[in-house]
C-alpha cells in the first residue's frame, strides 16, 4: 500500500503530550520525568509573573485599567445576551488571556520589531508605490474609505496565509487556542502573529495614505477585534455580506471542520465571498472553539510553543553564514506555500479531506458552502 500523503500545507501533528516520556523508563526515571515536568510549570508561572509585573508597571497600569475598562463594558452584554448561556465569567484559561493582555507592552513592543522585519520582506510596499499616482487622484473625503476596504485586503491575504502556511500557523495558532470566546479571548496573540497587521500598514503608507489615515484603521481594527470574540449571541442576519458580525469571527474561530480555513476579514465579507471563503451557515451556529493540536496551557509555555524544534538562539550568533541560509531556505519554503494557498481551487479546503489525493490537484473537492 502506498504511503499516506498529505498535502503540502498540512503538517502532520500527532499529538505531543508528557505520557511518552517515561514509556520506557523505570520508577526512578518517571519520578524525575515528574519533578521535571514540575519544575518547568513554575519556570513558566515565574516567567509569565515577570512579564505581567513589567508591562503594567512600565506602562503606568494602563493595561491593568484597559482591562477593566473592558471587563465593565462588555461582560455586562454577554450576561444579558450570552451566545452560550452556560459559560462562566471566570472560565478556564481566563487567567491566561489577561495575562497577555497586562504583558502586553512588553508582547507589543517585540512584536513592534517584528512587525517591522516582516513589513519590510513581505514586500507589501513594493504594489503600494505602485498604485501611489492612483492614489494621489483620489478625492480626500473617500480616501478614508478606499484606505480601510485596501487595509482589509491586505489582511485578508495575511490572515489566509497565517492560517495555511504551516510554519505562520504554529504562531497564529496560539491565538486560535482559546476553546472560550468572550470579552478576554482576543488579547492572546504571539508576538510574532502580531505582524500579521505590519503588511496592511507598510502597503496603506507606501500608496501615499496619511500615517493618521492609517493609525485610525489599524485602532478600529484592534478595537473591534475584541468586540468580535463577545460571547452575545447576535446575529445581525441583515449585515452578514456587508460588514465582519461576531457571527463571522466565531466561524472563523470554530474548529468545526467544515468551517476550517474561512472568513479571514477583519472589515468586509467581501473578499471572503470573493475568493471563496465565506461561510456562513444559516442552519446552525459555531459551538466548538479551539484547535486539534496540542498547545500548551500558561502564557510563558504558549509563547515558546512555536520555537520547538528550533536551535539555541547562541547557536545562530555562532553560526551566521549557516544562520543565513537557513533564513534563505525557510523564506524560499514559505514564500512557495503562499503560492499555493494563493493559488488553491476556490472553495476547496483540503483540512475536510486531508487523506485524498488527485492527479489533477492536491486539494481534494470540497465544494464551497455559502449562507441560504
């Protein structure tokens, strides 16, 4: 029998626990297999107090009071208009998604960097100097408007690749983990998924939109973004194909595997249904949050998760020549499946099928379900 082949986007995650540690081992070594285990908890419950304590006190508490800004606005709708009646305010895991967000001067400002180094590669300046003389011949009173449908353009194809590019999903995945969506769910983000906005504004600034233009859409948009993870159940129906519903966003989140890889804008459905990935069901509603794979609990271990498997970080400053052609090497792998995620047969999700290969395409058919 022929090998099971997977497609070119799709890692294969078996699941990584402890249990397969002390499979071979004596009593003695599974004791220390344990004390280990324990010992690397309360690094990491250590690591994630230090960034916690540092990020409110170097930001004067300003995130201490966002977070109860926002805890005092929207839990009160979510009581009223829970989405799922049974959820609890203190939920499991809450502890983590706030701690993200008091680190989060300390996550924003290395993800500042990032976003930087990734704006600068991904060449997303490259079409905005194109388009500059265009641009320039817009009107000013829409140039806001034709700013935020561009911005969510940009994000939409960064979002998509964060998704089905393997190597970006390890990072993105962390903020997909969350099996509760509420008020707290959208602040646990990686540093590094935090680049995912840094093509959008690097584009938007070389097409000649004003810096303010730009601030304001990327505030919107992080803004409403927590709105959008609210556990309240509206609908909104009317709105669906016009503007991004929590409806949208809690599909997105769904680990459901029809919905898999759909609805990647932040403003507009458009694009969605324009590439082929809306999906808005009008028979049922997302109930199953989360991901398949085994990401770990705690900030501190969440935020090394997707490093696993890489060298000592003193290795690469010893070894440049050979650092940079790994860089080479990983960029030449991910910059192929951005193509063939770009690429890939409208409305086909390979996650439905993972097992089916064709000669004609490596996705297998799954024909796209569009809303009744």
């Amino acid at each position: 029998m022929a090998e099971k082949q997977l497609h070119p986007l799709i890692m294969d995650l078996n699941p990584i626990g402890n249990s397969h540690l002390g499979e071979d081992c004596g009593d003695g070594d599974k004791s220390k297999v344990f004390q280990f285990s324990k010992l690397r908890v309360w690094i990491a419950r250590l690591i994630a107090i230090a960034l916690v304590g540092i990020g409110v006190y170097t930001a004067n508490f300003e995130p201490l009071s966002t977070v109860i800004v926002l805890f005092i606005l929207i839990v009160p709708f979510e009581k009223l208009f829970p989405r799922h009646k049974g959820q609890k305010t203190f939920r499991p895991q809450l502890t983590t998604d706030v701690s993200y967000a008091l680190a989060s001067p300390i996550l924003n400002g290395l993800g500042l960097i990032i976003g930087i180094t990734i704006g600068v590669l991904s060449f997303a300046w490259l079409p905005g100097l194109l388009l500059r003389p265009l641009v320039a011949m817009i009107p000013p009173v829409l140039a806001p408007f034709v700013a935020l449908a561009l911005f969510d353009f940009v994000i939409y194809w960064s979002h998509r690749f964060y998704h089905e590019v393997p190597l970006l999903w390890k990072f993105h995945a962390i903020h997909h983990s969350t099996e509760h969506l509420d008020w707290a769910s959208g602040f646990r983000a990686h540093p590094f998924d935090g680049a995912l906005l840094a093509p959008a504004i690097v584009f938007l600034i070389a097409a000649g939109f004003s810096p303010e233009t730009t601030g304001v859409i990327t505030i919107i948009q992080i803004i409403t973004g927590l709105f959008l993870h609210a556990n309240v159940k509206w609908r909104w129906k009317p709105l669906h194909k016009f503007v991004i519903t929590p409806e949208f966003h809690h599909w997105h989140h769904t680990k459901e595997p029809q919905a898999i890889w759909s609805n990647y804008s932040v403003f507009l459905p458009l694009w969605d249904i324009i590439f082929g990935t809306y999906f808005m069901p009008s028979d049922k509603r997302p109930t199953d949050y989360g991901v398949d794979e085994p990401i770990p609990k705690g900030m501190s271990e969440q935020l090394l998760y997707p490093m696993r498997g890489m060298k000592n970080p003193f290795w690469y400053l010893r070894h440049p020549f050979k650092s940079i052609a790994i860089s080479f090497r990983i960029l030449k792998k991910i910059a192929r499946q951005m193509w063939t995620s770009a690429t890939r047969p409208r409305g086909y999700t390979p996650f439905h099928n993972p097992d089916a290969t064709t000669k004609t395409t490596p996705f297998p058919l799954q024909p796209a379900t569009h809303e009744r």
